[in-house]
C-alpha cells in the first residue's frame, strides 16, 4: 500500500509540474517574442539609456580608408592623342577615427549632430608610402580648362599664357601625401585673388584634404523615442530638408539614415537608403543574400546596377545629368564645376565603353562591388566595404595649350574603399544580449513545452495502467483490500468477465 501510494503521488507531483512547465512554455511563445521585440526598440533607439548609445556616439569599428591611385604610364602619348595606360598603386592605408560632437537632442523628436573624422597612416596595411610619386592628370589646370571650352577665345590664350608662366602642365608628378592631403599650388592663388569664391578652399588642394580633421556637416535624425517608425531617419542636413545640386525634386531629396544605423526588423523586401554628402546625393542598396559573421545572422545589401545608371537607362538619374556613358554619374554641380564623376571602381557595372577607353582597367565583381552586411533584428552593420571611384573627363581644348590633342575620355583618378568591421569586445556584448540571451529565451519556450508535455503522460500512463483489465486469478480477494470500497459496476464486470449476458434489470 506505502509504495502504491508513494508512487500515486509522485506521478501527481511530476503531472503538475508537467502542466506548470507547459503553461509556462505556452505563455512564453505568447510573450517572448514581444518583450525581445521591445528590448530591441529600446536598446536601438538614440537614447542615452539605451544600449546601443555609445556604440553610435563614439563608434567601436575600427574603420579603414583604402586608397587606389591610377598611375598615368604614358602622359606624352595621352597629349598626343593617343589612348590613355595607368598602372593601380595601392592601396595606402588610413586608420579613421570617428566621433560626435555637439550632440543637442531636439523636441521633436530628433537630434542633432556633427562628426568629425581624422585618418592616421598605417604604414603596415599599405603597399607603399606616401613619399612615392605617381603621375596623374593635373585636376585644376584640366578642369579650368573645361570650364573655359565656350568661352572667348582671347580668354583662353590669356588662360594658356597664364599656365606657361606659372609652370602648369596637363599632368603632374607629386607624392601620394600631397595628392591626398594638399599642394600648394600658385594657380590656387591666381585663382582666389582674381576669381575669389570660385573655390572652395582658399589653401592647399588636395583629393581628401576637406575630409581630415572636419566634419560632414550638421545631421538631424529623428531618434525613435516618440515615434519609432522614423528611427535614424535624417530630417535635415546643414538645415537643409532637400538640396539643390540635381536637375530634379526627386535626385535633390534627402532619404534614409545618416549611413551608420537603420531600422530593426529587416526582411528581404527591405532596402538601404542613406545620405552621402560626399556624393551629394541619397543613395539605395537592396538586398541580395542572408548569412552571417562570427556568428550573428546577417544580411548583406549590395548596390543596384541602376545606382549610377544614365537617364536614358533609368529615367529617375534624369536629374543627376547632363550624363555620359551609362555606369558614371556627375558631380560637377557640387564639386566646384569641375568635371568630376563617381562610379564603381574600374567602372565595374558601367557602360564596356568606359573601361575599354583606358589600358589597365579590368573591372570585376569580387574586388571593386560594394556591400553592408546588416544584422536584420537591429539593423547595425557587422561588417562593411563601400567603394567608389573618382575620374576626370579630359579632352583637348582649342586655344589652351596645354591641353594638346587628349582624346575626350574619363580618366579614374583613384578609387577607394571605406571598411569595418564589429570586433573584440564590442562583439562580445552584441552576440550575447542582442543573439545569445533571445536565441536562449527562443529555445527554451520549446523546451519548457515539450518538457511539459512528457511530463503530462505520466500521471495519464499511470492512471491507465492501474485501472487496465487483469487475470482475475491474479485478483486479490476483497477480504484482501479492506482499504479498497467495492465500485458500483462491480456485478456489471462480473458477468462480463464469466460470458453471462448482462440483465437489463441489472442495468
């Protein structure tokens, strides 16, 4: 009897943790993914209480700027109209630091911003030093001269005699320092002492000088704390809600996020918008595939073929012309009027004409396409590679000397990549609040429920072989089992178990 009853209420015991554990399994795939869903909108949010704050702040991912220089073999032949060869030099390597200052947060709902960068040398990641000369097309004697191609023809002998005294040539030959951080220059000066606010800058010229040690302009993104649904949206840059450099409302728009955050809950159908005000312009990436790195799901949004597409083959760029070759898109509205294009590097995804007009390119997907690989549940970056190419268009201007017989082409001048990646302990935190603990919580929903389930069985299993039909040799007598009353139906299952048909008056 003890043990009967030990193992009665022991399989109680086991049954009602069994409904305890499914109980509980069941309410959690009810609310788990819920309350993940609200850690994550209060975690993602600019909010200084919030997790991710001093990971937008002061960015973690040590970030690379990688720079390409095409190295211009036969500048002779080029004046003598001959097809232009370079030879890629590179990449040298800068370490970019990022950082934001005059954080004010505004009342509705957004905040505002400046970042600043500076970049340091890594002599170690790089194929060469900065004291290494290469030759290239001479950007501000080329691109005065396009801008001088309709005007009077005294104009331009005064142009040309101006060069000649000042030494100024179609190509020069300097050190990568210079090219990328600044030259003095005498025509800079002629320039601002006859022209003043033709450009931008006032000293040294450089490709990447306005880069270094300055901001980007003043961002005001909207920081989800009200209204989640415009999270990392950018409201104005410099003030501004739209530009003016494009031909079209629709090119002059300012879309997307500032480029570092995007919102959580990304699906397939989700693409990438950010500002560039390098490329003065709003940019879109689409999703391609799902993956991951070191460990976190990820999706990777890769460029469109239509991102720097011609008007003529996608009739929303109308506005970013006047266009040459589709694949290239001008610049020169917001780049001092000089003739300057962005493309991919090599002119990857442009028009064949393009590469085929410059010995030594060879465009090619693994090593000149863009991507952003995107944890979809935050919308943080994990892991980035965004490369864009810079050129010159070039010809031969009648009546500026120096410009010989050059063929018109659009010559690349460089092309670099920006790269980053989450690591160390930055990476640690995000897998294990942001993927362990709800991939943990997701599991163990299941697991309480199964778990519950079998619990459930015993005392039912228990139950059913205790009552299940015996040999009645092997039943114990009544005199047996005074502990046992004698059930209702007992003559019912007496004359089942002899074969007697059971009287209706028994019933």
């Amino acid at each position: 009897m003890g043990s009967r009853a030990r193992a009665r209420w022991a399989a109680a015991v086991l049954g009602f943790a069994g409904l305890l554990c499914a109980v509980l399994g069941a309410v959690m795939i009810v609310v788990v993914p819920t309350l993940i869903k609200q850690q994550v909108l209060k975690n993602v949010r600019i909010d200084p209480n919030s997790l991710s704050f001093n990971m937008w702040k002061e960015i973690p991912v040590p970030f690379y700027l990688s720079v390409y220089f095409f190295d211009v073999v036969n500048p002779d032949a080029v004046l003598l109209g001959q097809k232009p060869q370079v030879r890629e030099r590179g990449p040298y390597v800068y370490r970019e630091f990022r950082h934001k200052s005059n954080i004010t947060f505004n009342d509705n709902d957004t905040v505002s911003f400046l970042e600043y960068r500076s970049f340091q040398f890594q002599p170690d990641k790089s194929h060469g030093l900065e004291s290494d000369y290469i030759v290239m097309p001479n950007i501000l004697v080329l691109a005065a001269a396009m801008m001088m191609e309709d005007k009077p023809m005294s104009l331009k002998l005064i142009m040309t005699l101006a060069f000649s005294t000042l030494g100024e040539r179609a190509f020069m030959n300097r050190t990568i320092g210079e090219i990328m951080w600044g030259y003095e220059d005498p025509l800079i000066h002629l320039i601002n002492k006859y022209l003043p606010n033709m450009l931008p800058f006032k000293g040294k010229f450089g490709l990447f000088a306005e880069l270094n040690n300055s901001d980007s302009g003043i961002f005001t993104v909207f920081t989800g704390v009200k209204d989640f649904s415009r999270i990392h949206l950018v409201d104005k840059w410099n003030g501004l809600s739209k530009v003016n450099f494009w031909h079209s409302d629709q090119c002059n728009m300012i879309n997307g996020t500032s480029g570092q955050m995007w919102a959580p809950f990304m699906t397939p159908e989700t693409s990438l918008e950010f500002y560039s005000p390098e490329a003065c312009r709003s940019m879109k990436l689409i999703y391609k595939e799902s993956g991951t790195f070191q460990g976190i799901p990820t999706y990777r949004f890769v460029a469109p073929s239509t991102l720097f597409a011609n008007g003529s083959v996608y009739p929303p760029n109308e506005g970013f012309c006047p266009c040459l070759e589709s694949g290239i898109q001008n610049v020169s509205t917001c780049r001092f009027n000089a003739p300057l294009f962005l493309s991919h590097p090599h002119f990857y995804n442009a028009d064949p004409m393009l590469a085929e007009a410059v010995l030594g390119l060879h465009p090619n997907q693994e090593e000149h396409s863009l991507f952003l690989d995107i944890h979809p549940v935050t919308g943080i970056p994990m892991n980035c590679s965004v490369k864009l190419q810079l050129s010159l268009y070039i010809k031969a201007i009648k009546g500026i000397g120096q410009t010989g017989k050059i063929q018109p082409v659009v010559l690349p001048l460089v092309w670099f990549e920006e790269s980053g990646a989450m690591e160390g302990k930055p990476l640690k935190t995000f897998y294990t609040q942001l993927v362990l603990m709800p991939n943990v919580l997701h599991y163990a929903q299941y697991v309480l429920l199964a778990l519950g389930c079998i619990l459930l069985l015993i005392p039912i299993i228990y139950q059913l072989r205790s009552q299940g039909p015996r040999d009645a040799t092997s039943q114990p007598s009544m005199a047996t089992q005074p502990d046992r009353l004698p059930s209702p139906y007992a003559p019912l299952l007496q004359d089942s178990l002899h074969g007697q048909p059971i009287s209706p008056t028994k019933v």
